[in-house]
C-alpha cells in the first residue's frame, strides 16, 4: 500500500472516530479503511486505534503519529502547492519602483522584453529618485541604488552601477581629450543634481587603488540625466553617466570615453521586495528576470 495513502485515511479516522464516516468522505468502503489502518499498525508494530463496534479511540502511539501524521501530509501539500505555482504562468499586475536613470534606460526596455515573454502580464512602473515605503504606496518590487539600510525588506544583489565619463567627438576635437581626472578642471563638465557652494558636486576616480576626486563646473546642470545626456552628444561638454546606457552611444559613434585609464564610480544596485509580501508567482518571476538580466558580468 501507499504510506502517504494510508496514513492519510488514518487521520481521517483519527479526527471522524468511524471507519464508516471516513469511507463516507473518502468515497472507500469501511473494509478498504480497517484494511490501511491495520496495513499501518503492522508496519509500526503497535495498535494505534482502540476500536469498539460503534468508535474508534486514538491509544497513546496511535495520538504521537497522529500528530506527526498531520505535519507530514501538510509538508507533503505545501510541497505540491509549490511545484504547482512554480509551473504555472504569471499574471498579472506587478507595480514596479526604481531609480529614474536607470529605469528609463536600461530597465524599460527590459520591461517590454519581459512583457512579450509573459503576454498575462501587465506591468505599472513608477520612477523617482526617493526612497520610498513599499507598504504605504504599494510597489512590490523595487530596484535601489546605493548602500541598504531597510531590513524589512528582501534584497539581491545586481551588478554595480557603474558610470563613466564621456564626451562628443566634437567637443574632444575642440576642447581637447581629458586623460586624466584633473584634466576635468579645465573641461566643461554637465553635472546632474541640485548641488550648492556648501555641497559641492564630486566626481570619484580611481586607478591602481588610487582615489581622485574631482569637483566639475560648467555651464548647464540639471536634475534629469536625459538632458545632459543630450548636451554631451550635441558637444557642450562632458557628462558622467551609467557605463551601460553610454556604451550604446560609444558604439553609435556619438560619445568616446575620456579618464578611460580610471574607473569612474561605482555603487551598490539592489532588487527587493517587502518582507510583509508573499513571493506570488509574477513578483518570483520577474525577480528572476531581473537578477539574470542585470546580475553581475550579465549584459542587457
């Protein structure tokens, strides 16, 4: 006979106290239940039912396997429960956070990838460059730059946000080609963020273990990376960006990388989810996506 099979008749006839009640719910006749309760009692080599014409009673065995009886079958469900979800397709909608650059280059493209891939998928994208309270306004991914602090959330590493400095051939063939860090000082620089004279904006390089900071000035800021992006390719100066989204216009032939011999700064990425929320099949996936797509030494 099965042991799950049986055991699971056994607690049956545990909890109804009749054969006839369990064979009843089971749709078994009352013989085919006596037939894997005493199936059990001879494999364990005790009685774990006093039986009378009319009742049964649990004996002192038959109470400890009952017990543990009813964890196994709840293991052995929620095991079956997973396979089951693991295979079935996501749907539905997945309210996604991240940081604005970054989520208009290189994680919207991502998204509609993922979206022909799971055609019952709809996904709301939400970008800003505040930390925000997933519980409060209900995101159930987020993707965060820089160092973590939250610990009600799950977090998985990405690969580091790497930027790098570029500038237009135009611009380079003017104001000539900065090779090292302190040559920024004498460059045109299109620096991103609100910054003041109290809060200066600091560029960091390095080099053989080496740091150098650089301070740049210029001419046009602005709290959208898109525009300064736009100014470098139309040759007004030189930007730091994401390496991923400039090695696109490297390759068109629009930008070329100055400080090459450095690499420019580097931070933490994160993918998270709360804590408080269940890892449902569409929130599993498309973490699962995200993590290959954007884990460390994976490209786009």
């Amino acid at each position: 006979m099965d042991r799950l099979t049986s055991m699971h008749i056994f607690v049956k006839a545990a909890e109804l106290g009749s054969f006839a009640e369990v064979a009843e719910a089971l749709r078994l006749s009352p013989q085919g239940v006596a037939k894997h309760v005493a199936w059990l009692e001879a494999r364990l080599g005790a009685r774990l039912l006093n039986r009378t014409t009319r009742r049964q009673s649990l004996t002192d065995i038959g109470r400890s396997y009952y017990e543990r009886c009813k964890i196994v079958l709840a293991e052995v469900d929620a095991a079956e429960a997973i396979a089951l979800e693991m295979k079935a397709t996501p749907s539905g909608t997945i309210r996604v956070n991240a940081p604005v650059t970054f989520g208009a280059y290189a994680l919207a493209p991502f998204i509609t990838r993922y979206l022909d891939r799971y055609p019952d998928t709809q996904i709301e994208l939400t970008l800003n460059d505040r930390m925000v309270d997933p519980i409060e306004e209900g995101f159930e991914v987020i993707v965060r730059i820089g160092e973590l602090a939250d610990s009600s959330m799950i977090a998985w590493p990405l690969r580091p946000y790497r930027l790098i400095a570029c500038a237009s051939p135009t611009y380079v063939a003017r104001e000539g080609f900065p090779e090292k860090p302190s040559d920024l000082a004498h460059h045109a620089c299109l620096v991103y963020g609100e910054w003041t004279p109290t809060v200066p904006c600091r560029w960091l390089f390095q080099r053989d273990g080496q740091s150098e900071e650089v301070r740049p000035t210029g001419r046009f800021r602005a709290n959208d990376w898109k525009a300064l992006l736009y100014a470098a390719i139309e040759g007004y100066g030189v930007t730091l960006g994401p390496a991923d989204v400039l090695g696109k216009e490297i390759d068109a032939g629009r930008l070329v990388q100055v400080v090459p011999d450095y690499e420019g700064p580097a931070r933490p990425m994160h993918v998270l989810v709360p804590a408080a929320r269940r890892q449902t099949v569409k929130i599993r996936c498309f973490v699962e996506a995200l993590r290959e797509a954007f884990g460390e030494g994976m490209g786009l």
